[in-house]
C-alpha cells in the first residue's frame, strides 16, 4: 500500500502546479456474481426448413407422408425434420401440424434459433458503479490492512437492465479460450438468463488524492482503483459531487 502511494504521490507532483492537500484510503465492495443460461445459436434458415414451415402454416398438413408427398422429399427425412421442429418448439401437432408463436417470428426473419447446453459466467458487479468491472482481485492480496469502507459504498443486488447484462456476458464470452467455446462462437447470442446469483463479495482498496491547483483555482480529486489497476473516474465523480464543497471549506477557506 505504501509503496503503491508513493509512485502514485509522485506521479501526480510530475506536475509543479499541483499540490497533495490530503491522501486518505478506503474500500468499496464488488460482488462475483454467477449467472446461468443457455446461449442460442443463430443459423440462416435452409430452403427445406423454410418450406416445411411455410407448408404447416399454409396447408392442413396431417402426417409426415402429406408433407414427403407434398415437397417430393424421402418421409424418413421429413419425420426426422418434423420431430426436431417440435422439439425445438417451432411446431405442434394438433389435428394438423402448425406454427408456433416461435416458430411464426423465426420463419418471418428466416433465422433458426438452436438453443446451446447451459453454461456459467462469473463477473464482477458494483453497485456503486452501477455496472460490471474487469479487473483482478488478486490485487488486493498486497494490502495486509484494508482501509475503511467507502462512504457512498452500495451493495446493493445487480440493478441494471438486461440488455446490458447479455451484453457483459457476451463480450466476457469472448475473451474465454477458444477451446472453451463453440466453433461458432459469432453466430451464437445470449438472450435470456436462466439464474443468478451473488456467491462472493470482496472489499476493493482505492487511494484518495485531494488535490489543488493554485493556479487555476481548481480543486478536485484522483482516485486510484486497485482492482482496474487505474483512475477511477466513476468514483472521482460521486466524490467531485458529494464533498468538494467540504473540501473547499477544509482545504482552502481557512487558510485565505
């Protein structure tokens, strides 16, 4: 920790016009949340799928050997194509063969969705961020005292729209090593989240520079996030909006 603030002390003194007013350090809590689903791989439609369904959703089509007789396909094949259509959910037998709601919208954009084997992710949610981090716990290993916690620490559960959820886990998905992933990785989209979960939660080191540069009037804050390895600017912010007017008062005003 002391070695840590005192190459970031000398960084920020690169510059003669500012000055250290006060350093200080503190924890926020990030939580590894574990979320299970199953991935959906997305395949151009094939002229014969297309045709089977456009039949169903045409024709009363009673049997497999109507819809061989109709396509002039083997009806070994055609009951093979039926059978996975209606395990997948596309169609369902009543009378007659006929579309599902899922199979209407997937012959409409002439998309077949398959849906994968369940896997699971592990990241990294703060809920004083408000979004996913990357970065590496490990790093707290070298603090041996962790400072106090944050004063506008949340632990609140992951909060944010699933989009951007799908979004995390798909990019996540895509740095794994390739042999981890499916051949076609591209085409293969994450829709839908099976569960989640918070199985950990671990306090993340920050240091706090409160700085001033005489020259321009100007005072804010640096902070250093030891899990992203970088400044925080997220974290500067809430503090930028919560104490520089406090700061200004201890700082500056009792001093003039």
């Amino acid at each position: 920790m002391n070695a840590l603030e005192k190459k970031l002390t000398n960084k920020i003194k690169q510059d003669p016009k500012t000055n250290i007013l006060a350093t200080s350090s503190w924890c926020f809590p990030i939580q590894t949340v574990e979320f299970n689903y199953k991935p959906v791989k997305r395949l151009t439609m094939d002229i014969l799928m297309k045709m089977i369904l456009l039949s169903c959703k045409q024709a009363e089509i009673a049997d497999s050997k109507e819809l061989s007789d109709l396509l002039l396909v083997e009806k070994l094949f055609i009951q093979d194509l039926l059978q996975n259509l209606q395990n997948k959910g596309l169609v369902e037998k009543t009378s007659y063969y006929q579309l599902t709601t899922k199979g209407e919208k997937q012959l409409e954009n002439g998309i077949y969705e398959e849906e994968q084997e369940e896997e699971t992710q592990h990241l990294f949610y703060s809920a004083t961020h408000q979004s996913f981090l990357a970065g590496d716990l490990e790093a707290s290993d070298d603090f041996e005292n962790l400072p106090e916690t944050f004063a506008y620490a949340s632990e609140e559960s992951v909060n944010i729209a699933e989009e951007i959820i799908f979004k995390a886990l798909q990019e996540n998905r895509s740095t794994m090593e390739k042999e981890d992933l499916d051949q076609d990785l591209v085409q293969t989209f994450i829709t839908s989240i099976e569960s989640q979960k918070t199985i950990q939660i671990n306090d993340i080191p920050c240091i706090q520079f409160i700085i001033y540069n005489e020259e321009k009037d100007l005072l804010y804050v640096r902070v250093w996030n030891t899990f992203i390895g970088h400044w925080d600017e997220a974290l500067e912010k809430i503090l930028m909006e919560n104490e520089l007017v406090k700061w200004r008062e201890e700082y500056l005003e009792g001093k003039e």
